[in-house]
C-alpha cells in the first residue's frame, strides 16, 4: 500500500505522514529533504540555485547531509524551493523516491508531487493544506520556542511566495492529484487533523 501526502508548507504534511506510518506500520519518506539537500548543497558549494547547472551540480551531495538539523531551517528551505523549479533536478531525485514508494513493504511518502508524480498509482492520496496565515502562525510559534527572533509578517511573505513557486513552476507543480482527498487543517487540532487521515486510509483499506 502507497499512502501519498502531499500539502505547502507547514500544513502538517509531515507530521500526518510520520503519524499514518507509525499507525500502519509502513517506512516514511519525507521528500522535501532530498530537495533541501540539493539546496544546503548549492549553499555550500556557492552557487546560484536559480541557475539549473549550479543546481544539477549539487544534485550530488553526500548521504550525510540529508540528516543534517541544518536542512530544517528557512534559509535552507528558499533554497530547495528555488532549485526544486528545475526539471533536471527533479528527474535527479526520481528514481530514489519511486524505488522507495515500491518497496514490499508498502509506504508513507510526503511532499508535493507524490500522488500525482512519484506514485500516481497510490492507493491513498491526501492532499493537506492550511490558510497562510494559518501556517505563518504555526512557523512564527515554531520558530520563536527555539529562541529565533523573527516577524511573523516576514514568515507570512517567505511562505506566500514559497506557495506561488511550488504551485506555478512547469514541471511537478504543487496541485491536487485526481483522487486526492483535501483535508484542511486550519481549524483543525493536530489530533483531529491526523484522526482524519487514519479514517481515510482505512476507508481504502
Ligand atoms: O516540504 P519541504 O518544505 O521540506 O520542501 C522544501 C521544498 O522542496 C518545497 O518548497 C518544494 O519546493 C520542494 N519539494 C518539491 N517536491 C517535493 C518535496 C519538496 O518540489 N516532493
């Protein structure tokens, strides 16, 4: 069984995903941080991520730096979001996804092109998102408990214009696969949110 997530940012994707792995007994893939890699990668070596030569170059980055905390900053994020634009770098991260998403075993995979590019054939497909302000609020709280002093004006623009490049590059936008099912976390606890996603895998059991 392929459970596909995919949502924006800070929508609780993730944490739906690793919630719905747990409860199945499936392996999780978190996508976004092959993308980030690429981006921490380009950071790195200097490069424009804008620029598709500097990012298939970083298309080749050591195992390691996928478990690096440095992935999960903003910074690091703009930088997957822009390289992630690029064609060449996305059929660079195929084949790793789809073998993931084919294992025996069945699996979770998040982000945002899974039901509708990486595992088309998915048996469940959700799509979870969230108003921005919403989720500007979420990062804003994140962010401010581990001490990082930040305007939530400035989170709300760095996610607006995060949610315009992933829905309108060309190649894998952010939309909802055919199938998908929407579920809106805005007024929804993280329990509640999570809950839903439970139902609806066993609904397609
Ligand atoms: O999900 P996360 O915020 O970690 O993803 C970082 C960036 O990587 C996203 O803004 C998006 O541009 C890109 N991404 C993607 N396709 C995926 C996962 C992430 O384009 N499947």
């Amino acid at each position: 069984m392929i459970i596909a997530v995919d949502g924006p940012t800070a929508s609780g994707k993730g944490t739906i995903a690793k919630a719905l792995a747990a409860h199945f007994g499936l392996p999780h893939l978190d996508t976004g941080l092959l993308y980030r890699a690429v981006g921490r990668q380009v950071q790195l070596l200097g490069g424009n991520p804008d620029d598709p030569h500097d990012a298939i170059a970083a298309c080749d980055f050591t195992e390691s730096l996928v478990e690096d905390d440095i992935l999960r900053s903003e910074d690091v994020g703009g930088y997957a979001s822009r390289v992630s634009v690029h064609p060449a770098v996305r059929h660079a991260l195929y084949e790793r996804q789809r073998a993931f998403a084919l294992q025996e075993s069945g699996a979770v995979l998040d982000g945002r092109d899974i039901g509708t590019v990486i595992a088309p054939e998915a048996r469940v497909k959700l799509l979870v998102t969230a108003s921005v302000a919403e989720r500007a609020r979420r990062r804003w709280a994140e962010m401010t408990g581990r001490g990082i002093d930040v305007a939530l004006s400035t989170i709300e623009y760095d996610i607006a214009a995060r949610d315009a490049r992933d829905m309108n590059r060309k190649d894998a936008p952010l939309m909802a696969a055919p199938g998908a099912l929407v579920i809106d976390t805005t007024h929804f606890g993280r329990d509640a949110a999570i809950e839903a996603a439970i139902e609806a895998v066993e609904h397609k059991l």
